[in-house]
C-alpha cells in the first residue's frame, strides 16, 4: 500500500491511465475484427474502405505507446498485401 502522497497519486495516475489504454487496445481489436470480416467477405472495395480506416488506428496505437511502431507497421503492410492481392 502506497504511503506517501506522491505514491498514492501515482497510483491514481496508473489507474487513470490504464483504463484509457484499454479502451484504446479494445478499439483496435475491434477495427481488425472488422478488417478481417471485410477481406473474408471477398469484397475488394470495402476492404479498402475499412483499411482505410483500420490504419490511423494502428499508427494512433503505437504513437501512444500501447503497441510497438514496429508492430503496427508490420500489421499495415501485411493488411495492405492482403487487400491488393484480393481479386
């Protein structure tokens, strides 16, 4: 248990910042669900469309620290095969 008052705000801190990263990670996962139901359907164009979207969330993510930047381009990149090489 923290003691002092700047441990015990720094717990505050950490809370606060936690739940704000979890929101953050959820949406993500939830933008890829979404990206991979678009390639699985098949449809060419709205898979563009959601990778449109799907992208500054992966970028957002890792400028914030949640996942790492190289992570989030490697997922952008494979994503971006992905749709070109559907017909």
């Amino acid at each position: 248990m923290a003691n002092t008052s700047s441990a015990k705000k720094a717990t505050r801190q950490m809370q606060r910042r936690t739940e704000i990263n979890k929101a953050r990670s959820s949406r993500l996962k939830t933008g890829l669900r979404g990206m991979e139901e678009a390639i699985a359907s098949g449809d060419k164009v709205k898979a563009q469309a959601v990778l449109k979207d799907v992208e500054p969330l992966l970028v957002r993510t890792a400028q914030k620290g949640i996942i790492k930047k190289e992570t989030a381009s490697r997922k952008v990149s494979r994503l971006n095969a992905r749709v070109k090489a559907m017909v």
